[in-house]
C-alpha cells in the first residue's frame, strides 16, 4: 500500500529507505510503506501464517455482515411499525457473532511456550524488548520447515506465570500446526522434530552484545489440553 511515490530524499543524509528489491524484503509480504520520508515498511512483522489468518478472518466477517444485512433487507419491516423494535432487537443480538472473542487457544493442539524473565527489572525490561523485537524471526524459521504449515503468535504475552519472577517474566505463545508426519516401515508414523529451528533462534538471540547472565528465556513445547493455568 503506498499513499505516496518513495522518494530517494538526500543520500547525503544516509537514511535507508524501504525498496522491494532490497536484501531481505522478500519476507515482507503485506508492506504498506510510511508516506513521508525516509520510507519504511509498517507491516514487516506479517508473516505468511499471519497474513492468511487476517485475509481468513476479514472473508469470514463479511460473511456474517453479508448475511445480516440481507436478513433485514428481506424482513422488510417499516420503520416505526411495532414490528420494527423487535426486529431491531434481533438486529443487535445478529451482530454480537461479528464481535464474539477469537478462541485462539481452542483452535490449537501443539504450542510453544516462549518464556522470558530476568532477576531485576531493569533487566527484565531491556531483555524482554530484545526478544520481542526478534520473535517474527522465530515464526519464519518454523515457516521454512517443511513439515510445519501453520505458526501463529498470540497477540500478547501473559505477565502473571507464577514460575517465573513477579515482575520480571513475561510468557509469549505460538500455536502450531503440522503436516501428517510419514510412516516408517513398520507402519507405524515418525514424531516432528522443530528442536533445530528453535535451537538456531536461541542461539541468535543469545548472541546479543548486551545479555547478561540475569537474563534467560525458555521455549517449551505445551500441549492444548494441559495449558497452564495462568492462560
């Protein structure tokens, strides 16, 4: 989306300005760019998963408008008529369904739990900004494995795990979902492994010149049946 042409401004002034072609946009599926200059991508945390997820969930809720709008159309009720207040109260229970609660984790049987905390606040703070600002690589390493056809991030992250510090740790989560897995020669079906990506995406994160050894992060694979209370 582009509400005005990207200017190139003054190079002089060394400010990068977004370009499709440009190493590492390739990602960046749904851009919608900044109008002013230096030009910027918005929307470079959609992923492919979150993508289908929005243009999902926009077709669905048409879908329901669509029909509630033909709905009163067809009653064809004239307005101030007696039977127009019932039809309006008919009117507002139709359109509590568009405003109903997504039931993210009722959608998914396999989760990760991405666990961040530290021993003092001002740790905490710093670490949890690393982490978050680099959670979307998390999503495309598990997008890139091949068995792994859907990884969708929860919005938000719970503050109030009771095994991690009060304060100081935060829970992010991750539905999944994955393909068949093949059979073996005796019938029976291997088990998916998505240990490596993660293992690889700790190990970036690790790598930041500022951790310290107060900070730590956790993944864990959770179960939809046996989500911690807390959620």
């Amino acid at each position: 989306v582009l509400l005005a042409t990207i200017s190139n401004g003054n190079p002089n002034l060394g400010f990068k300005v977004w370009s499709p072609n440009a190493p590492g946009n390739a990602r960046h599926i749904m851009p919608v760019i900044t109008p002013a200059y230096p030009s910027m991508n918005t929307t470079h945390n959609v992923s492919r998963p979150t993508l289908a997820t929005m243009k999902f969930e926009i077709a669905r809720g048409k879908e329901m408008v669509d029909a509630i709008v033909a709905n009163a159309e067809h009653a064809g009720i004239r307005a101030g008529s007696p039977e127009s207040s019932v039809q309006a109260e008919r009117g507002v229970v139709a359109w509590q369904k568009v405003f109903e609660k997504a039931s993210f984790f009722g959608d998914y049987t396999n989760l990760l739990q991405v666990d961040v905390y530290a021993e003092d606040p001002e740790s905490f703070k710093k670490w949890k900004g690393l982490v978050e600002s680099k959670l979307r690589f998390l999503i495309h390493r598990l997008d890139d494995t091949p068995f792994v056809t859907d990884c969708r991030p929860y919005p938000s992250s719970f503050d109030d795990n009771p095994d991690l510090p009060a304060g100081c740790g935060t829970s992010f989560f991750f539905g999944i979902c994955f393909s068949p897995p093949p059979k073996t020669t005796d019938g029976s079906r291997r088990q998916h492994d998505i240990s490596t990506p993660v293992r690889i995406w700790r190990m970036q994160v690790e790598q930041w010149p500022n951790k310290t050894a107060k900070m730590h992060l956790q993944v864990t694979p959770v179960k939809g049946k046996t989500l911690p209370e807390f959620v």
